[in-house]
C-alpha cells in the first residue's frame, strides 16, 4: 500500500512553482526554472487564474462533442479535464486567444473538456501544431449578451449569395448560442464557398468584448458594403516567384479571360511561400470561383453541383489521406472538362491519377535573394516603413536571410515594428537572426562552427580552396570579367585523417553558406528505386537553401567505377548515374557548390571526375613538419605540459603521422598522465604536468599507420596515372 500511494504521489501532474505561483506539469519543473522570473516570452506551458499557456496539438473530428456544431465547432478548444479544474473553469467557459510570443490576438474560443488530450495540451480546429499559445479567460463584465448581431463581409470581395435569404437563415442557425469577437474574422460556408465575416458597430470598444449569443438572437447582414481603400489582389502582391506566376497567368488567367480553356494547376512548395495568398489572389482574379474541403463530410455533394458551373474549384491544404476518399469525384470532374487548382507541400504527396490529369505543376520554392528584397519592399510598403530601410541595408538582410520564405520575413519584420530603441534596421536584423527559416526548418541542415584557425597547417590548401569557393561569392565581377566560372564540385582526396572533412566544415562556417553533409553509403536504401530518389532529393534541398555546399564524405561508396560490383546487384551503377545527372544539372545560377572527400580517389569512376562535373581536385597530404608542429601546439595549449615537452622534438618525430593520428599522440600521453594520478600507490606525489615520458609512451601505442604504396597511388592520381597492379 505504501509503495503504491507513493506512486500515486511521483504521478501528481501538477505542482505550483514557489517563487512565480504559476502551475505547471510536473515533468517540467527544471524547464520552468531556467526561465522563472525572465521577461522575455515563456517556452514553458503553465496556468494561472486567469491565463493559459499551452501547446497546441491536431484536433481530431471524433474529438469534438456531438452537440458542437456551427461556429461553436470552429471555436471548440479541447483541453483535460484536469486544467478546468486547475483554472476554476468549467465547459464553454470563452477564452481570448494568443499566439506567442507576439501575442497577436487571433479570436474567442469556447473550453471544452476532453480526457484524449495530455495536460496542457490544446486542441483548436485551424491552428498549427506544437504552437505556444496564450488562453485567457475572459471575465463576465467582459461578456455581454446580445439580442442582435450585425455582421458584414471581412475581406474586400463580397460573395455573390450575400444576399440571399437563405444565407441569412443559415447564419442564425450557424451563430447560436455561441461566442463572437468583434473585430477578427470568421468563417462560415455556404454551397462549398468560403465566406469570412466581421462583427459590424462593436469594433471601437476600449477593451475586447466577448459577444454571447443564443438562440433568440437575431442576425442581420449590413446592406450597404462600403469599399475598402486596400488595393485589390492581383499577382503583382505575390513578391518574387516570377517563373511562378508567369506559368500562372498563361496556363490559368489568360486562358479565363479569352474564354478558352484554361489548365488545371498544382501548386506545391514547403510552408509559408504563398500557395495560400496565390489562391487567394485567383479568388479576387476570377469571377467564379469556390474554395472546397477536402475534409468537409459534404465535399463530393458541393463537387456536384459544381459540375456543370465552369467554376473555377480551389483546394488549400492537400492531404493524401482526405484526397483518396474522394478520388474518383475529383477524377470525374477533371474528365468532365472542369477546372482544379490544388495547393499541396509535397508533389510527391499528390496521387498518380491526379497528377496525369492536371496538366500544369507550378513549384513555389524558397525566395531568391533577389526575391526576398521584392518581399521586402512590399512588405515594409504595406506597413508605411518604406523610409525606415534604405536599399543598401535592404540588400544586407536578403544577402543574411537565406532559406527564409515570405512569412518569415513577415514575422521578422512584426517583430521588429513591436520592439522599441535603436534603429528599425538593427531591429529588423535581431529579428531575422531569432527566427528559424522555414526553407531551412525540415532538413537536419548542419551549422558548422569550424575556424581556419582551428585546423593546424595546411596554409596552402586553406588558400587554395578559399580561393575556389569564397573568393567567387565575394567577388563575382572579377570571375566575369576574365570570363571564368566558379568550379562546380571540388573533390578533396588525400589519406584518412588528413582533416579532409574538417576542411569542408571550415569552408561552409567561414565563407556563412548553407551547409549539408551527407555520408555515402546513407544514400542507400534496399527499396527499388529510393536510392536514386535520395540523390535528388539532397541536390533539390540543396538548391532549395542556396547558397549551399552540399557535402559528400566518403563518395568513393557512391562514385565506385560502374561494373566494378562483383555481385551483380547494380543499385550502384543506378546510383552513380542519378548523381552524374544532377551534377550535369547544376547550373552556374542555381549557387550550389558540391564538395566531396574520399580516401580512394582511384577507385571512382573517371566520368565523375571529369571537368563540368568535379572540375578540381585538391590533394590533402600527410601534414609537413610544420603542419605537425602547429597541430601539437593547439592541442598542448589544453595541457598542462612539463617544459622538457618540446613541440619541435614531437613534431620530427611524428613523420609519417595523419593529423588524426597527432592528435591522438597528444590525448593519449594525456591519458597516461591522468592514469598515473589516480593510482592508489601515487596518493602522496601526483603528477601534475604531462610528462616527456608520458609523450614517449604514446608514441609506442600510437604509430603510423598510412600504408606507402596508398601514398604513391594519391601522387600518381595526382599526376593523372593509374597505379601498376602487382603480378
């Protein structure tokens, strides 16, 4: 029994912190009290009386009570039972709700208890997952009941049913017995189309008033729509994306306008590069147009009569999942000669029968530099800041903001308008550096912290290689102006442990350039075809984020000679040709720059190192002795070393050594020394020093091992001769 009531103590899920009184889940108390007491925006979910902070998680449909419909379905907030209780609340208690850590108001929702959720989770029907957000309980002098409701079109365009009767009659239906925020949008639909509406006459109150509705309560449409001074959507308020919209406006907007048949369109790109504002822009482009879900139970009926309309149908948020239920609809509307614009994150994630039936796959990728200063403009223009940011300094934020999409630098930029002190310009860059770009944000993209410094010699091959990769970013007119191009792959070949690897992290931390690594052999996969699919999923991320240098350690693994497999499996051959493919289909534009390293330069396949393809290869030898004297000096200068220890005499005696094998030397006489302390028998005497005798014995247990005939194979690869083979 007391074994088990202790348990039952160890799974309390809550406990109140001493020094803030706010609650929090017992599994996160070392979180909170790194950041207990800081003013800057809690990363840490708690409650208070008044106010919670929690992380969202998907809402699940069968989630959601039976007797939520209407508005209150889209402002149910899922929370444990155990918070209700915590907070004093109790079901349909209305919450203001935040998102952090700009704490921008986004509307009311409604508290709902559900055992399906962990504690301080939340679950809202259209907010993102894993989000930070903010739930204050609005208090009841903040509520006022309401007899009526005037509510009037939030965005610029109003529907063409605005008027109808039985769009009124929905929406008193639609409303009861709910909560609503003046001043923030929402969304109801009427015959698949998606209508955004506002509370009209509430707006100008000091503080946010809660309306409450119920079923008496009479809702009335504002007849007279007074026309917004905003400028209309069009293509031109899509920054950048030119390839994009050009495809756009010949395949869709022209064809429209002629009265002929247009194309029907996927749109796909990672989050937040405008597939979402570019279906937008087409609902105030084309006159027809209707906005449907593919998780809405009444999608195939909406479809229908859709069938005839020639309306042009929108799809936002493609899910794979959704989509199959309705496969054969979709299909059959598409062979009916309709029109479909789809908007998904991955093309791969779209079914084959769609995909051969619409035409037209238009790709929003990452912004260039050029088109993140476009974005830029618009942005700080749409915000009356266009004064604050001159061109240079403009230029100096695309130029640090690679892999950031239009939404990042939206953030960005609302981040910076909050904060006061300084100059715009030195807050809009503090702004930039706290956010993760999105472009950047889905690929494992390492961010090496590697100085020239720290790499012991070499002073010829750092030069060399600057010389090759930084020297073009920094000055491409020099390069155009003697009529050169920067090479497009560098192949860095030498024995193991020549600091090869080491070399190309320094490379991308020095010259700021996006860096992905990738091994060799973990391209490989035992599913037909994956293997080739990786290849150019890498050389697509890389593209995706430049300028990058996308790094290959040990290519020998994927660049063997094609027929050298001696049992028949030819998944390297296909491999090797997928890769000789994308390095033919890098182009000087596209500011990807592929490095790779191997310890076998004789086993690739000659195609690979041709020039257009590995257009340098760089030796990286065994370190000279003045190479090894630097490395011994770096790693002494963590010892503490006697002074008969003399740099001079372990680097002549180290001949032959990788730098790999110098730096074990040093850590291993180090070893030895911390050996000798903690013997039982030198209690009296410790030694506190690394000792000549120490460096002595490390050097019988650290040897040489680079074989001599690999040395002469890399000095006649080098000479462009093959090595002799033994009878």
């Amino acid at each position: 029994m007391s074994s088990s009531g202790k348990s039952k103590k160890k799974e309390k899920p809550f406990v109140e912190c001493p020094d803030c009184s706010k609650t929090i889940a017992s599994r996160d108390a070392e979180r909170h009290k790194a950041e207990c007491g800081s003013e800057e925006s809690p990363k840490v979910p708690y409650l208070t009386g008044e106010k919670l902070v929690v992380l969202t998680t998907p809402c699940q449909r069968e989630h959601v009570p039976q007797d939520c419909f209407g508005w209150n379905a889209q402002i149910c907030a899922l929370v444990h039972p155990d918070v209700l209780q915590q907070i004093g609340a109790t079901s349909r208690t209305p919450c203001l709700l935040r998102t952090l850590p700009e704490r921008q108001l986004v509307g009311v929702v409604a508290l709902w208890p559900s055992t399906e959720l962990a504690p301080l989770r939340v679950s809202i029907p259209g907010q993102p997952n894993e989000r930070l957000v903010e739930l204050e309980v609005v208090a009841d002098e903040k509520q006022k009941t309401v007899d009526s409701v005037l509510l009037g079109p939030a965005a610029e365009k109003v529907p063409p049913f605005y008027g109808l009767r039985s769009f009124a009659d929905l929406l008193r239906v639609y409303f009861a017995n709910s909560f609503l925020l003046p001043g923030t949008p929402m969304q109801c639909r009427y015959l698949g189309n998606l209508c955004e509406l506002e509370v009209q006459g509430h707006c100008h109150e000091n503080e946010a008033i809660v309306l409450r509705t119920t079923a008496k309560t009479r809702v009335a449409l504002k007849s007279e729509i007074s026309v917004k001074s905003k400028k209309p959507l069009d293509l031109d308020s899509l920054g950048g994306c030119e390839e994009a919209k050009a495809e756009i406006r010949t395949s869709l907007l022209d064809p429209i306008k002629e009265n002929t048949t247009p194309s029907s369109v996927i749109l796909w790109g990672i989050t937040g590069t405008g597939k979402t504002l570019l279906l937008d822009i087409l609902k105030h482009s084309v006159a027809a147009t209707s906005e449907l879900s593919l998780t809405d139970p009444l999608f195939e009926q909406y479809l229908s009569h859709l069938m005839t309309s020639k309306t042009l149908v929108l799809i936002d948020n493609y899910n794979a999942e959704a989509a199959s239920k309705h496969m054969e609809a979709i299909c059959q509307f598409l062979d009916n000669g309709n029109t479909l614009v789809l908007a998904a994150r991955d093309i791969e994630a779209v079914e084959l029968p769609l995909r051969r039936r619409i035409a037209t796959e238009v790709e929003l990728s990452v912004p260039s530099q050029a088109g993140r200063i476009e974005i830029l403009k618009m942005l700080l223009k749409q915000e009356s800041l266009e004064e604050e940011v001159n061109e240079e300094q403009m230029k100096d934020i695309a130029m640090q903001t690679h892999g950031y999409t239009g939404s990042d630098l939206k953030a960005a930029l609302k981040d910076a308008s909050r904060k006061k002190g300084g100059s715009f310009f030195d807050r809009l860059l503090t702004a930039t550096r706290k956010i993760r770009p999105t472009g950047l944000r889905q690929f494992i993209l390492e961010v090496p912290n590697v100085r020239w410094e720290e790499i012991g010699g070499y002073d010829k091959l750092k030069k060399e290689i600057q010389q090759a990769v930084v020297l073009p970013q920094q000055d491409p007119e020099a390069f155009e102006q003697f009529g050169l191009q920067p090479p497009r792959g560098i192949l860095l070949y030498g024995p193991p442990g020549c600091s090869k690897t080491l070399v190309a992290r320094a490379l991308a931390s020095q010259s700021k350039l996006n860096f992905l690594a990738v091994k060799g052999p973990e391209l490989f996969s035992k599913w037909v075809g994956e293997s080739e699919k990786a290849v150019r999923d890498i050389f697509r991320r890389a593209r995706q984020v430049a300028p990058s240098i996308l790094f290959f350690d040990e290519i020998d693994a994927i660049g063997v000679a094609r027929g050298s497999d001696q049992g028949g499996n030819r998944v390297g051959d296909r491999v090797l040709t997928q890769l000789l493919t994308e390095l033919d289909g890098l182009e000087k534009s596209s500011g990807v720059i592929v490095l790779a390293a191997t310890n076998r330069p004789d086993a690739m396949d000659s195609a690979l190192l041709r020039p257009g393809r590995f257009d340098k290869a760089i030796y990286v030898p065994l370190p000279d002795i003045e190479a090894r004297k630097s490395i011994i000096s770096m790693q002494l200068e963590r010892m503490k070393v006697h002074p008969d220890v003399k740099v001079s005499e372990l680097a002549a005696r180290t001949e032959g050594y990788s730098g790999a094998e110098v730096v074990a030397m040093c850590k291993t006489a180090a070893m030895i020394a911390l050996q000798e302390d903690v013997r039982p028998e030198h209690e009296d005497v410790r030694p506190e020093h690394v000792t000549r005798a120490n460096f002595d014995a490390s050097l019988h247990q650290i040897v040489a091992r680079t074989d001599k005939k690999a040395l002469e194979g890399y000095r006649l690869f080098k000479r462009g001769e093959q090595p002799r083979e033994e009878d």
